[in-house]
C-alpha cells in the first residue's frame, strides 16, 4: 500500500509500506519504502499483535538507503529534513492509530463524505492534539484501508496531508477475490535520477536494483511489482552494457523478441496501433494488449541505444485486471495512457 505526503511547501514524500509475513513469535514484519527528491532508503518494523497498549508498537528497525548520496550528518535543517531517512516518523504515525481506543470509538461514530483515492467517499474523523503545540492532527479513518485503517492524516484539517493512493493483497497461492479492493498508483509522476538512466513515474513506485553479467555484457535490471490480485501492473527497465557490437546484437536481439510475440501467442496477444508511444531515432516501442478469459492486460515496450552505442536499455510495463473487475475500463485507459508516458520519458544520463 502507498501513500504521499504533500507539505505546504512544495515539497513531498511518497511511502509504501508492504507486510512480509508472521515471524515464529508471532510478531509481524513489515517494511516501508520512503522516497524524497534526494533519494530513496527501506524501514523495517516488527509488529507484536499481544503487546500491551502503553509499549511502542511497530518497533522500528535497520534503515538502509537504495538509492542516492548517503545522509550528510553536517548538511543544513532545511536539507536533513528532505532526507529519506527523516521520514520513518510517518510511518510509525499511521501504525499506530490502529491500537487506540479512540479511532475505535471514532468508527462507532458518524462518518462525513470525503473523496480520496481507491474509491473511498466515507471517512470517519478522529482528532488528536500534538504534545506541545498549538495545533492538532486529523485522521480520517476508514476501515478498507489495510494495515493502517487511514485513509488521510492532516494537520489542521487539510495542511500537510498525507493521503493513501493505493492497497492491495498479493498473495501468489491466492485466488481471485471478488471484493476487487487492489489498486495500483497512477498519480503524482515525477522524474527519478537512477544514474544509469532518467525516468518520470509515480512518486509511489519504488524500483529495486540488481545487476548480473551475460553474454559479456554487464546488465542493471530496475523493477518493481504493484497491486494485488485483481488488479496489478509491472514495471522493469533493463541497462546493458557492452562493446557495440555486443550492444547492437542485444538490441536487435530484444526487437526480434517483440516483433515475434503477438505470432507466437496468436489469440492472446494483440499488437495495438493506438494510444502507442512516440520515440525518436532508431529507438523502438511496442504496445500489446493481451486476452484472457478472466483478465484484460495490457503492455509498453520501449528498446533504446546511447548514442555512443555502448548502451542499450529495455522499458518494459505490463498490467492487467480481473474482467469482472468494475474498474477494468477506467483502469485499462489509465494504464495504456501512464504506461506510454514513461515509455516516452526514458532518457540516457
């Protein structure tokens, strides 16, 4: 699940936090993702479903950074505050909602009409005063939201909102629900530096690094998953480096690839002419929405060459929703529409 947070200032944080799984004392692990403009680090925190209600729970653990400079201790307030570190406290702020015996009396109460990602119109208000200053926080509770039950938390009732955009349940030994309450993240785009290569996506998709050697060639591979089992999208960008001989031959290799798949899969993959991505120079796209009896997906492939031809990369999103779903429609459009816009933004850095 995800969430963003959008300061008075201009300046945002995005969060998703994702549950692992039920350790042999019973306590759960979960990880939070943070992302800043200056980078991007992992929480973890450990979750113990008997501790009594004054103990501080989750218990946070190590932090690693994933992605920019390490933290600069010496750096000024205004940059240290920007640090992807420096937000853990949102995490331990919405985790802890869910073991007070106020939000529990505030469910009991009267909801108000709100209008917040993943369909929620209903919210029930809790506020809570912050120790030592004047002002107040604003919880807007709403039981679909997994893990923290809060669908918004403010300042003031509006400032500084940090606001739930997706959840979902991805279970691979699960079946296909019918409440369809898994949502995928489309909003907020902003452009990531991954050294390698730029990219503009959602603020709240994270992209995991890992690197292997073949062919002779040394290749990066970024990618994350999202969503659950009703409905969810991919993304991965792939980084070869090589000799330009080596370089051509993999991205001729990667073309051939795709040109071949809607043949080799005739009656599930269908090559789509429409709402496609626009590239320039030799680069190459390819658009595919595919058919099944019980879903509907869709994918973007963009295959690009450095100009020096040292490099070749693969942009590769798929996604896909249960046809039952009553999203499917809105959603397919959002992902074609989305998964072009990346495609188009990659550029070599």
């Amino acid at each position: 699940m995800s969430y963003l947070l959008e300061r008075e200032d201009g300046s945002w944080t995005a969060m998703a936090f994702r549950l692992h799984g039920q350790m042999e004392d019973g306590a759960w692990a979960l990880s939070a993702d943070f992302k800043t403009p200056l980078g991007e680090c992992t929480a973890w925190f450990r979750s113990v479903p008997r501790a009594s209600l004054d103990a501080p729970d989750p218990l946070p653990g190590r932090v690693e950074r994933t992605r920019g400079a390490p933290m600069d201790g010496s750096a000024g307030v205004e940059r240290l505050i920007q640090e992807p570190e420096m937000q853990t406290s949102m995490a331990m702020n919405l985790l802890m909602v869910r073991r007070w015996d106020a939000a529990k009396e505030a469910l009991r109460g009267a909801a108000r009409e709100v209008c917040y990602p993943c369909g929620i119109d209903r919210a029930y208000p809790l506020v809570t005063p912050i120790p030592g200053a004047e002002v107040q926080k604003h919880h807007d509770l709403n039981p679909r939201v997994m893990l923290t039950g809060v669908a918004c938390l403010s300042i003031d009732g509006g400032k500084n909102p940090i606001t739930v955009t997706s959840f979902g349940w991805s279970d691979p030994q699960g079946g296909m629900p019918d409440s369809y309450d898994d949502f995928v993240d489309f909003s907020h785009p902003k452009r990531i530096d991954h050294g390698a290569f730029s990219l503009t996506y959602p603020a709240t998709w994270f992209l995991r690094r890992e690197e292997v050697e073949q062919s002779g060639l040394r290749t990066v591979t970024y990618a994350t998953q999202l969503g659950g089992n009703t409905c969810a999208t991919t993304l991965s960008v792939t980084v070869s480096h090589g000799a330009a001989a080596q370089v051509a031959a993999e991205r001729d290799g990667i073309v051939s690839k795709l040109e071949a798949l809607a043949e080799s899969k005739e009656g599930e993959v269908r090559r789509r002419t429409a709402d496609v991505p626009v590239l320039s120079g030799d680069a190459a796209w390819f658009a595919f929405d595919f058919i099944d009896p019980a879903i509907d997906g869709s994918s973007a492939n963009g295959v690009f060459r450095a100009e020096a031809g040292d490099r070749v990369a693969h942009v590769s999103l798929f996604g896909c929703i249960a046809k039952a779903n009553p999203r499917r429609d809105q959603t397919l459009a959002e992902m074609r529409a989305v998964f072009r816009e990346i495609v188009e933004s990659f550029q070599f850095t």
